[in-house]
C-alpha cells in the first residue's frame, strides 16, 4: 500500500512538471512571436492589431499588411516624423536617427544616425534617389538604397526651410533674410537674394525656376541658374511652402485661401476659401488635392485644370490628413483618432473606427498602402483586401 501511494506521489510530481515545461515553452514561442518584425498576428490569435479591432478593419475592406509590435530604438527615444517615398518608408526619432523600411514587407532595410541628436532637423526632402536632410546648419545627401551619406555641406548660416537641388545646384532659404543658390561641389554661393521677410517652408523646383515663399506672404519664382525673377505671387497671411505638379502651382496660406496659380506663367487658375488657416502643403494624387484646414476639416478637391474654382468633392468634419487612395476611395484620419473612407465619387463617408494607440500617420499618394505608428516604436502597415 505504501508503494503504492508512493507511487501516486512521483506520478503527480512528474505530471506538473511537464505542465510546467509546456507552459515555458509556450511563452518562449509567445516571445519570439513578438519580436519578428513585419509580422502581423493571426485572426485567430487575436481580436485586434495595435489596438484596432480586427472586426473593424474587415468592415472597412482592409487587412493586416505588417505590424511591427516595436521599433529597436535607444533607451528615451521616441518616434517624432514619418513619411514615405519610392515604396520606402521612414521614420525619424528625437534623437534624429533615420530608419527606412521596406514599405511592402516591413524588413529594415537600414538605419543611420544623422548627426547632433539635439540638433534641430527641417523636413527631409528628396532629389531622384537621394535624401536631402538639414540637421542644424549641416546639409546632407543620403543613399535611399542603404543609407549611406555621399555629401556633406556645412553651412554658414541656419536654415529656415527645407532644400532643393538640380544637377549642380541647392537651394536653402536662411534667417538673415536670404535664399541662396549653392554649388553643390563645395557650398560656394553662386547667388543669393535679400528678400523683404524670412524665407520659409518648403521649396519647390520645375523647369529651369525655383519657387520659394516668404513670411511676408508672398510667393517669389526665380531663375535657378541666376538671380532673376520671373514671376511672383501674393497672399495676406502666413505660408508653409509651395507644391507644383502638372502646371499647377498650389499655394496654401492662412488667410484661409488656397492659391492654384499656372506653374509657368504664374496666372491665377482658382482660389478656394477654406473658413480656416491652411498650415500645411496640400497632399497631391493624379485627380485630387487633399487639403487641411487647421482644427477644422479636411478637404478633397478637383484639381484638374478644367476645373471651375477647385470644386470641392468633400470635406470631412474634424479631418486631419490624408491617409492613402484606392481608386473611388480615400482613406483619411481625423483629429479624433478616427480612420475614414470617403467616397470620391458621390462625397459621402463609407466608415469609420477607432484608432486609439495611433499618433503618427503617413500621408501616401504614390499607392494604396496606410501606414500608422505611435511614438513608442509600434508600426502598423494596412491595405484593402482586394490587392
């Protein structure tokens, strides 16, 4: 008898221990699960992704294209910018650390500190495959392809707008209320302008002119291979840069306009009062500009050339920003945190959802990839179902 409960002893510890193994096991495959990068849980093993209900995102004709749970990034560094180009995403921490991704996979193609992390960074912009980064009064160019910085300019005064270039030249606007064109070679400065206000904002060039806005309010084109003006345009407020596309030139301002004006000619086409201050470049697709209006709306406009006055196909109350395009449809995200689908055609909202843990969005107008984030490092890739 006592073998026998002796027995029964060594039976009950044997079993809790292979309870206890499959247990660890399990949380060492939970484990690795997590920390593979550009990959999204499956259906059956949760009822939502970075916080969106999977119900939801079914709803609306979407699904998971890669999820990234979180971004390798040093100890108090938080994601600041994200924007995307050439099927390339990036994203930028406070400490000016660069990361790019494969915007279809989600792999980690390279990531590249650029410089002072406590420097300050204007919007990066981009020439053919090449980044154009100011991190305080040092200009770069970076490899889209790896990373790697082929060209460096140190500058001789602060930037106060992002910059351009053509073949053998770049453009930045400075705070002693210049804009000069330099010898990418070396920096030397073939011209500069003294201007009536800071230039500010974005830079846009076309066609042998380069664009640039000041604080003053006004708009001045130039000849890029001299100082000579060719046309220039006004508003009554402050402007946040230009954007030109398809002999369009749009021009936002906060005196609640938006300017489209012929790219060449400088001839006004429309201008559409928004009821708000516009701060921010309208987002461009082949038909369509998507345009905020600051705490307000967001706005979708006809932007074809034949269009009378930019005819408004929809604005969407507490819209923030565009999100992405599937031929009819857009996708947008509001103030609220609310991912929307709009209907180009007829102007009205398809759906909408909670998107609580989101504070980063992409504004994507070369396919039909969403792209979300939050400051901690989670990165979350959508597309429609049908593609």
């Amino acid at each position: 008898m006592n073998n026998f409960y002796g027995f029964q002893h060594w039976v009950r510890r044997l079993t809790g221990l292979c309870v206890l193994l499959s247990l660890i096991c399990a949380g060492c495959q939970s484990g690795t699960k997590e920390k593979s990068p550009g990959v999204a849980p499956a259906a059956s093993e949760a009822t939502r992704v970075a916080g969106i209900p999977l119900k939801m995102l079914d709803e609306a004709n979407l699904r998971v294209n890669w999820l990234i749970p979180k971004l390798a990034m040093s100890r108090g560094r938080q994601l600041k910018q994200i924007f995307y180009h050439n099927g390339q995403l990036y994203l930028m921490d406070n400490g000016n650390t660069l990361y790019a991704f494969d915007g279809a996979k989600g792999i980690l193609r390279w990531s590249r500190p650029l410089g002072d992390s406590l420097g300050y960074c204007q919007p990066v912009e981009f020439y053919q495959d090449r980044l154009l980064v100011l991190l305080d009064k040092t200009y770069m160019e970076l490899s889209e392809k790896d990373g790697r910085i082929s060209h460096k300019i140190q500058l001789k005064f602060s930037p106060t707008t992002s910059a351009a270039r053509t073949k053998d030249r770049v453009f930045v606007g400075s705070n002693n209320r210049r804009f000069y064109s330099l010898r990418r070679e070396d920096g030397v400065t073939l011209w500069h302008s003294v201007q009536p206000d800071e230039p500010v904002g974005r830079i846009a060039i076309h066609q042998g002119n380069v664009y640039f806005t000041c604080k003053n309010g006004t708009l001045y084109v130039s000849r890029t291979d001299k100082r000579e003006k060719v046309w220039q345009g006004a508003t009554n407020g402050d402007m946040c840069g230009v954007v030109i596309d398809n002999g369009q030139c749009f021009l936002p301002s906060t005196d609640t306009a938006l300017y489209c004006f012929r790219t060449k000619s400088g001839k006004p086409m429309w201008k559409y009062l928004a009821g708000g201050p516009l701060v921010e470049a309208p987002v461009l697709t082949e038909r369509f500009a998507y345009q905020g209006v600051k705490m307000s709306s967001l706005l979708c406009m006809d932007r074809r050339p034949n269009t009378d006055q930019g005819a408004v196909k929809w604005e969407l109350p507490s819209g923030y920003c565009m999100l992405a395009e599937n031929g009819s449809i857009s996708y947008a995200m509001t103030l609220n945190k609310e991912l929307t689908l709009m209907n180009n055609d007829t102007g009205k909202r398809i759906i909408s959802f909670y998107v609580p843990d989101m504070d980063l969005y992409v504004r994507n107008n070369e396919d039909t990839l969403i792209f979300l984030a939050d400051k901690e490092g989670t990165i979350l890739s959508l597309r429609p179902k049908s593609l």
